[in-house]
C-alpha cells in the first residue's frame, strides 16, 4: 500500500519521462540501432538458412552490408557525434521534436527497403541517402556558431560517407558487385579511420582514468604514420587507379605495424580488472589485425577480403560501438562509469563473435554454423545492452 501511494502519477512526470527520450541524440539512436543490428543479423541468419524468403531492395547480401554499414553503425556515429557536439561547443545539440524527426527519418529508410516491390526504388535511395547529409547539417551549426574548426572535419567526413552511400544504391540501379564491394570497403575504411582519431584522442584518457595509472603520452611521428598510412590504405581502396598488389599490401602493412605500436604503448595490460576499459583496447588490436589481414588477402588466398573486412566490422566496430555506447550512456545519463557483471558478458560475448565469425571457417566446414554461431554470440552482446540500458535511456538523468 506504502509502494502504491508513493508513486508520481503526475502529469508533469509523464511528460519529462516521455521528453527524455528525445533529450540528446545518443537516447534514441544507440538503443534503437543496437536493437536493429540484433534483427537485421537474425535476419540475414534466417536466409542463409532458407527459413526466411525476404524480398528486399539490392537483395540480401546487398542490404546485409549496406544495413549493417550504413544503418547500425551510421546511426551509432550521428548518435554519438551529435551528443558530443554539445560538450564540445557548449551550445545545445538538436533535441525534442527535431530529434524525433531525424529519428523518424532513420527509421523509415530502414523499413522501406522492405517494400521494393511498392515503393520507387528511387524514392527509397533518396530517403536513405538524406539521413547522413541532414546529420552533417545538425552537426555543423553548434561547432560554426563558436567557430571550433578543429571538430569541423567531421562534415566532411560525414558527406563522405554520404557519397559511399550514394555509390551503393547506384551499384543497385546500375547493377555492379564492383562498385558495392568498393562502396562498402570505403565505407568500412572511413569508419576505421574515425576510430583510429577517436581513439588516439581518448583511449589513452580513459586508460589513466579508469585504472589510475599515469597517462601515455602520444607520440607525435607515431601518430602521423597511424593515421597517414591509414587515410592511404582508404584511398587505394578507392580503386581510382590501378596500385599493384604489392603495394597495396606494404601499404597495409605498414598502417597495422603503426596501430600495433600505438596500442601497445596503451598497455592493455594494466586494463584487465576494468571492463569498460580493456573492451576498448581489445577493439584497437582488432583494428591493427584487420589491416593486416587486409594486406595479406592482397597477397594470398588463405586470407579473404571478408576475413579482414569483418576483423574491422564486428571486431573493432562491434566491440568499440559496444563499449563506448556502454560508457556513453552511463555518464550522460549521471551514472556512475562501471560495466555491469552482465556487460562485462556481453564483452566476453562480442569478442567471441569476431573470434568465430573470422576464423571460424578455419575450424568447420559448415560455414552457416559459422554465421549463425557468430550472430548468436552478437545478439547476446547487443541484447545484453539493449535489455539493461533500455530503462536507462528512457527515463530522465539519474541525478535529476
């Protein structure tokens, strides 16, 4: 009875807690993107399978990657980006039914790629393609209105995405697996990237903060060559010009001797009793891995373009997305920074996921079982997240 009378039924209460979704960026997009990735992954599962027969735009393994690229880890970057923004400049992010709109946008281009058989195949592009360019915009007002030209060079970014996401529609309307598989490497590379910047300016931090050691100070040749031999490899992915195998593959090489280098000197191992710090680290080395791989499948046949292409997708994309969605959403919403036991599982879980969904074919014939056996593992990590933040992400700030 004591339980029943103290509840805040009053309207004013409703209204913040319905507000709070729809407060910052991060809210809506990481927990709806999570649970995206979850269905489009049991999806794709499902048909190669043969137990779905799902008609959808470009095809299955065409919306496969693109959704994967273009729908879960786009809208965790515009997530991010534009909850950061805020910190950044000082000046508030969009919000409120702005927000919404730009949620609603997200949203109905990923529902529409259902519907090829009804809807203009045009129409459903251009619906796609605005999402990224309308984000860049809402990125760029806060950061041109206090003139912090250092954080501007995320809007070119963000349109460079938007022209790799021009590309593979085009390689539907103008059918090529060239130009998608070019499209969807670029894109896999410009993410890369962000996440060698992104990291190189906080991993370090958060080592010092969430272990109490000192701070690694960078050094600045070694971080030229990361990212210079990084931004290289993504321009040759680009296939403007024809670049022997050979160099291609140095190329590669050089930029995972660079992060090896850069992660190391982080020291993963004063990591191990913190989570949310060691999850990060981890997702680092699979970037250092995936380049290196890159190069060898320019080399040989015993490594693939889609061993290398998933060691950066779901190695270094799933797990950094995991951990610094995790963080993110804690310290937004004025919780305290510490992984869960049930986080910490869903770490464990993810980095399981690249372990298979890499090598996998390495250890079994069956490479359904392989697939089916990674998605399993994804869907533990991202549902973990979505079941113990969805209240978190819904409701008003802790400390309100």
């Amino acid at each position: 009875m004591t339980t029943l009378l103290n509840i805040d039924n009053s309207p004013g209460k409703a209204k913040k807690q319905a507000l709070a979704f729809f407060e910052l960026a991060f809210r809506p997009f990481f927990l709806l993107a999570s649970l995206f990735s979850i269905i489009a992954l049991l999806a794709w599962s499902a048909i190669l399978n043969g137990n779905l027969n799902l008609n959808v735009y470009g095809g299955s393994f065409w919306w496969h990657t693109h959704e994967m690229l273009f729908g879960f880890v786009a809208a965790i970057i515009v997530g991010f980006l534009l909850t950061a923004v805020q910190n950044w400049t000082g000046v508030q992010s969009i919000h409120g039914k702005s927000l919404a709109l730009l949620v609603c946008l997200w949203l109905v281009g990923r529902a529409l790629f259902l519907f090829p058989a009804v809807v203009p195949v045009w129409l459903i592009a251009f619906v796609d393609i605005m999402f990224l360019p309308i984000s860049a915009v809402a990125l760029a007002r806060p950061i041109i209105k206090v003139k912090l030209w250092r954080n501007l060079m995320f809007i070119p970014i963000l349109l460079v995405m938007t022209l790799a996401n021009i590309t593979m529609h085009y390689s539907v309307i103008e059918p090529s697996v060239e130009l998608m598989t070019t499209a969807s490497t670029t894109m896999v590379l410009l993410v890369t990237l962000v996440m060698c910047i992104m990291g190189g300016r906080v991993f370090p931090m958060f080592t010092a903060n969430g272990t109490q050691t000192a701070r690694v100070n960078a050094i600045p040749l070694l971080e030229k060559i990361a990212i210079i031999s990084t931004l290289l490899a993504l321009i040759i992915s680009l296939n403007l010009i024809k670049v022997p195998a050979l160099i291609n593959a140095i190329i590669f090489f050089i930029a995972a001797a660079a992060h090896v280098v850069r992660a190391y000197r982080w020291k993963i191992w004063v990591t191990l009793k913190t989570p949310l710090v060691w999850s990060l680290h981890l997702s680092y080395w699979c970037i250092a891995l995936g380049l290196l791989l890159f190069g060898l499948a320019e080399l040989t046949a015993t490594v693939t373009h889609s061993q290398a292409v998933h060691t950066l997708t779901v190695g270094a994309m799933g797990t950094m997305i995991l951990s610094m969605i995790s963080r993110v959403s804690l310290g937004h919403t004025g919780r305290a920074i510490i992984a869960s036991k049930v986080m910490t599982v869903a770490f464990i879980a993810i980095i399981s996921a690249v372990i298979i969904r890499v090598f996998g074919s390495y250890w079994f014939s069956n490479y359904n079982l392989v697939i089916n056996f990674a998605v399993v593992l994804w869907t533990i990590a991202y549902g973990s997240f979505v079941v113990l933040y969805f209240p978190i992400l819904t409701k008003p700030n802790a400390r309100n």
